[in-house]
C-alpha cells in the first residue's frame, strides 16, 4: 500500500553485544589480582600454621612449649610441692588455705565480679597469691592500694631490695608492669626509674600478695636464664601446694554479674567497689589482638592500592569507529519504542515539533538562533502557505498530546506541513 511503511522484523535479544568483553579478556583483566590475593591467603595459611604453636599452653604448667611453664612445675615437684591446675573460680577459692600458693596467670581478664569474690577468699586465706602482670583493671580489686604505672621491657635487673627470695635469686629476667603503693608496705624489688616489677604486700590472717610485672621468668625458655629459676621456686614454693589458676572463658562464674549492692570487701567498701567495677569492662576493640588491628589496616591499605591501580583514568574523548553499523531507520525505531514504553508522549512531541521546527527555518530562512521562536517561524511558514485557516502555532508550539492517538495525528499534520512547504 503506498505511503505505508512496514516494519522490519525485530532482531533476537542476546545477551551480550559486540563491545562486551570476552571470558578471556576478563581473565586477563582479573588474573593479576586473583594472583596476587592467593599469594596473600596462602601467606597467612602459612604463617598462621608455622605460628599456631606460639602462644599454645601459655603459661600453663603441663606445657613443654617454651612459653609453658612445665619446667618450673617439675622443678617444684621434686621438691615437694605439688600443683594442681584449675580453670574455673570455683576451684581456685576452694583450693585457698594457709598452706597454697595460688598463682593466677591473668587476672586482667577476671570479671569485676570474679575479682571481688577472688580477694574476699584469698585476703582471710592465710596463703600466698601471686598475681602474674596485674594491670590497672585488676588492681583496684585484687590488691587495694596498689597502682601501676607504664610498662618496661623485660631485662636483667637486680632486686636492690631485701626480700630473701630475691636477694638470694640476683638478677632476673622481669619487666612489665611497675607497681606504687601507699603507704609503703611489704618489699619492693626489681625497681625501673624508682618503681618496682616485684611488689610483695602484707594480706590479712599471715599471708601476702606477690605481684610480678611480667610473667617471663616462669616460661620454660627463660627459667635456666639469670636467677629466675632460684627466684620461682622460692616465690612459688613457700607452701606444700599450688593451685595454679588459668582462667577460662567457659567458667561461669565469667558470666555472672553483680548486683551493685552485694557483699561489702573487709573494709566496707563495697558499694565504692561497684563503681570502680564499671571502669574494669572492656570494650569489643580491646578484647581484639593488636595483630589482628594491624592485620585489618594493612588489608584495607592494600585494598585502597589496589583500588587507585585498576581504577579507570579519565581523559580526553577518544574518537573511534563503531564496532557496527546501524541504520537510521533502525534508531529511530528503538527510540520510538523507548518513548511509548516510558509513555512518553510529550517528550516524543517535543522532539518531533523541534526537528520539523529546525528544518522548516532551514527551507524559509529563518535564522536558527529564532528557529523555535513563535514570533519569527509562524508568520514566515504563514507566508509561504495559501492556506492560512490551520493554528500553526498550536501546531509548532502547542501542548503535549493527551493520547498516543493524538500523538500520531500531531505527527501526521506535522509531516504534512512540512512537505506542503518544501513544494510551494
């Protein structure tokens, strides 16, 4: 039929086009970092694998490793004194009496509560306690009166004090925490810029605290070093019996909080003893290992690295070819489609009535800066036309179609206009 148009048949969706990028283009994009990702990982496993064994039995006095303190166990028990190893609160006060030592490996991460109920059963014991590096968060509680200062690194000192065990052990290997007391009582060895890394304090019923800086001269790797073992063993032998406490997060006494108007301490100073208790929690990042901190910084520095390195540089427009050639005909089909879909017709108005606008300028000699101006178009297409009768400027100029009826009758009057004037 003449005039009438048939449209071409749609071409099959694909899922990719000719500018998408090939399996093996992406592979080689992606095959530096993939590399370089599976060096770090397999890194880590290594690492981790070659340091799993470091920190294992720390301390504790069944451990070879050599940061266990197995020696110093078999030392003292050739000499008589038997250790029995606890995790639990529970067994650590029922274990206290005038002949046990208890040793707690660290009483910085005993709860508030578990402090409190620790130096109520050892304070009336009559044995000794040696607290192994107290920090700031357990002293309050587990020996009152008692401050630390900033930490040292482990070396050889001598004790410059008058304590036996220490006068007789010489120079060991400690460090760590220093301690303050006041008013001064009991010993105070081992001094770094006038405080001490050993601090022995007077408890009631006949027995004392003792508090170590650092726990070093008790791993097996340092214990033949120095007088260190001559010094554990009188320390930690004093008394037939140890009860060697390595607190665990499985015991339920960790769990367990006070109510804020529990049993006052020996000295009535219960309710003080809550207060000060809110300085002992610690927040989720302190519980986390430094490593761990560090580990997590240099990751994300890596990730910023390797975010500027494959980030895509902005620079001048680069002309090229197409990669296909697409008819006219077939863009301004897609276009149209796109309109009707967003239902769109008064933006397909507008580019219709711009373009026909344009191109009668063009053929009457309108200047193109007063091509869309109603004043200058519509009296030169008016002139050019016999027939006046038509509302030319609702037609250039007028409002949005209400229907896509509407929208194909302003197209058809508009091709119309446009064709009566290029043959007049």
């Amino acid at each position: 039929m003449t005039g009438t148009k048939t449209a071409a048949p749609p071409r099959p969706a694909t899922s990719t086009t000719s500018m998408s990028p090939s399996a093996q283009q992406i592979w080689r994009r992606v095959r530096g970092l993939l590399l370089a990702l599976a060096i770090l990982l397999a890194a880590g496993i290594a690492l981790a694998a070659v340091r799993s064994g470091d920190q294992h039995g720390r301390l504790d006095p069944r451990s070879a490793d050599p940061l266990g303190s197995r020696a110093v166990a078999e030392l003292l028990k050739d000499r008589g004194v038997s250790t029995r190893v606890v995790t639990t609160l529970a067994e650590a006060t029922e274990g206290t009496g005038p002949d046990t030592t208890l040793v707690v490996t660290q009483p910085n991460l005993l709860t508030f509560q578990q402090q409190r109920t620790l130096q109520d059963a050892t304070e009336i014991s009559g044995g000794r306690t040696v607290l192994l590096s107290p920090g700031p968060f357990s002293l309050d509680i587990l020996a009152p009166g008692v401050t630390a200062a900033d930490d040292t690194p482990v070396d050889a000192r001598e004790p410059r004090c008058s304590l036996p065990a220490a006068r007789d052990a010489g120079s060991v290997d400690i460090g760590g925490y220093r301690y303050a007391t006041d008013p001064p009582n009991g010993d105070a060895c081992y001094p770094t810029d006038g405080l001490p890394s050993l601090l022995r304090v007077d408890a009631q019923a006949g027995g004392d605290t003792v508090l170590l800086g650092s726990p070093d001269l008790l791993y097996n790797e340092r214990l033949a070093k120095q007088g260190n073992a001559s010094l554990a063993l009188q320390l930690l032998g004093s008394r037939p019996h140890i009860v060697w406490y390595l607190p665990s997060l499985s015991d339920p006494s960790a769990t367990e909080s006070g109510n804020g108007s529990g049993d006052n301490n020996a000295d009535g100073t219960g309710g003080q003893g809550d207060e000060d208790g809110g300085g002992n929690e610690s927040s989720f990042l302190d519980l986390i290992p430094s490593g761990w901190l560090w580990g997590t910084l240099q990751l994300a520095l890596a990730a910023v690295l390797a975010a500027v390195w494959r980030s895509r540089r902005l620079g001048p427009v680069v002309a090229e070819r197409l990669p296909v050639a697409i008819r006219a005909s077939e863009a301004t089909e897609g276009r149209a489609r796109l309109y009707r879909r967003a239902n769109a017709r008064d933006r397909a108005a507008s580019v219709l009535r711009t373009e026909t606008r344009t191109r009668l300028a063009s053929l009457l000699g309108v200047p193109p800066s007063e091509a869309h101006t109603p004043e200058a178009l519509v009296p030169a297409v008016s002139a050019q036309l016999p027939d006046t009768a038509r509302d030319l400027r609702t037609l250039l100029f007028g409002p949005a179609p209400a229907d896509d009826a509407a929208l194909i009758r302003l197209t058809d009057q508009l091709d119309a206009l446009e064709r009566e004037v290029r043959t007049s």
